[in-house]
C-alpha cells in the first residue's frame, strides 16, 4: 500500500460524514410517525434513493454479478422478477400500507387478518432482519479489513456497526433515508468508475474472455432446465414482496402518488 495515511483519511472522513448526517437528523424527531416512518411526508427522490440503495447492496452489486458468471443470461432473466416486483408492490401492495398507515409487515397482517397471523408474521421478520443483519455485519467486516488489514476483524465489526445504529437510533428512519442518499451517489460514481476501468481490459481479454464462459452461458435457462427457471423467477418475484426493509418504506411516501412514482 503506497499510500495508507491517504487511504485511511478517506474511509475515516466518510464514516464521519455519514455519522454526523445521521444524528442530525434527531432534532426533527418528535414523535413516533418521525422516527418509525419519517412523519410519512418523504417525496418520490428521495424514496428512490433510500429505496435503491437498499436494494443495491453487496448481493446485488457482487453476488449477483458472481451469479451471472456462473449462471449467464439466465441469471438476468430470473433476477428480473425482483424488479418486477417493485411495480407490483407500487400499484397493489405499497398504496394499501400509505393508506391504512401502517408501520410494519406484522402491522399489515394483523390489520387484514388477526392478531395470530400478527404475530405468526412478526416472528417471520425477525428472524429474516437478524439474517439480514448478521450478513450486513460480516459484510461490513470483510470490507474494513480488506481496506485496513492492520484492523481486527472482529473492531471493525464493531466500529462500522457500532456507526449504523447510532446514527439510527438517534434519527431513525429520517436519518437512514438521508445517510441513503449519500450512499446511493456514492454507488453510482463507483459502478461508473469502476466500468471505465473495466471496459478497456474487457476489450483487449476478449478473446481469453470467450475462451472461458461455458457454452451454457446464453441458453435461455442455462442448462438447469425450464422448472428452474420459473421457479426461480417466482422466488425472486414474491420473496421480497413483504421484506422488512422495503416494507417500511411503503409507509412513508406523502401520498399515494408519491409512493408509485417512486416505485
């Protein structure tokens, strides 16, 4: 490493950017619908932001990629049910949370049915939060020490989880949206740099690049068959209808419109 003082200044000065930006935001909480869902009057940019970065994480922006090498188009055709996703929750799932002012998925289902399935749906998310946690928390570790190898793994753990919840804890749903909008620019200049790096080494490996794709590669359903892939697609399709994270942020458009704007 050539430069570490450099290296390191960025990664503390980002932490502390999105710290300061998160806790800010705890003067304008003033009651729950502040802190649960952003007093409910975020408008259609900001919820695209705070909602792709959301959907952008590392399972998108690597896992998926990683998929595709191994998986090619048939990757692109079922992952696409995510995203078709969105427009059915835009028009038939999100309107009815903003409607009946809801606050959470177990929330929906005790308002539709009852107080078991209330419950039946709260234990649900919980684990599936914990799952998401606990992968975020690893992530957030192997990140920081590849950067900072001199780090422990376990501090950094520490450190960059340590950050997440205070600033949402101290500004809530508010202070995430925000920190997202941050997070979201800082993705795309990455994935755009990163592209110009890539394309000309792409251009001139392209003949070895050819050499190792399998011929699977741009069949339709990959070779794994046509079962798979429409179950595949329907996974990615219902799997996240009523996902925790994206769920909440069904409640905190400021109106209906807003919310299929966004979405």
């Amino acid at each position: 490493m050539k430069y570490p003082i450099i290296q390191y200044s960025i990664i503390a000065i980002y932490f502390a950017f999105i710290l300061i930006k998160g806790i800010r935001h705890a003067k304008n909480i003033h009651n729950d619908d502040d802190f649960l869902v952003a007093g409910r009057n975020v408008g259609w940019l900001f919820l695209l932001c705070t909602m792709s970065a959301t959907v952008i994480g590392g399972g998108s922006s690597i896992g998926a990629l990683g998929k595709t090498y191994e998986w090619g188009i048939l990757m692109l055709v079922v992952s696409s049910g995510l995203y078709v996703h969105f427009i059915f929750s835009g028009w038939f799932v999100a309107p009815y949370f903003r409607k009946a002012k809801l606050y959470t998925v177990a929330g929906f289902f005790g308002h539709r049915f009852n107080a078991k399935c209330r419950f039946s749906a709260f234990v649900l998310s919980l684990l599936f939060s914990i799952g998401v946690l606990v992968a975020q928390m690893v992530a957030f570790g192997k990140i920081v020490t590849s950067i900072i190898p001199q780090l422990p793994y376990i501090g950094a753990i520490i450190i960059s989880g340590g950050i997440v919840i205070l600033y949402s804890t101290a500004g809530g749903l508010l202070a995430v949206i925000h920190t997202d909008v941050y997070q979201f620019i800082i993705l795309i200049l990455g994935f755009l740099i990163t592209l110009a790096f890539c394309i000309p080494e792409l251009l001139t490996q392209r003949a070895n690049i050819q050499t190792v794709i399998q011929n699977e590669f741009f069949q339709l359903e990959g070779g794994k068959g046509w079962v798979f892939l429409f179950s595949t697609f329907i996974a990615f399709l219902l799997g996240e209808t009523f996902a925790p994270g994206y769920a909440t942020r069904y409640c905190i458009g400021k109106n209906i419109k807003e919310k299929k704007k966004e979405l």
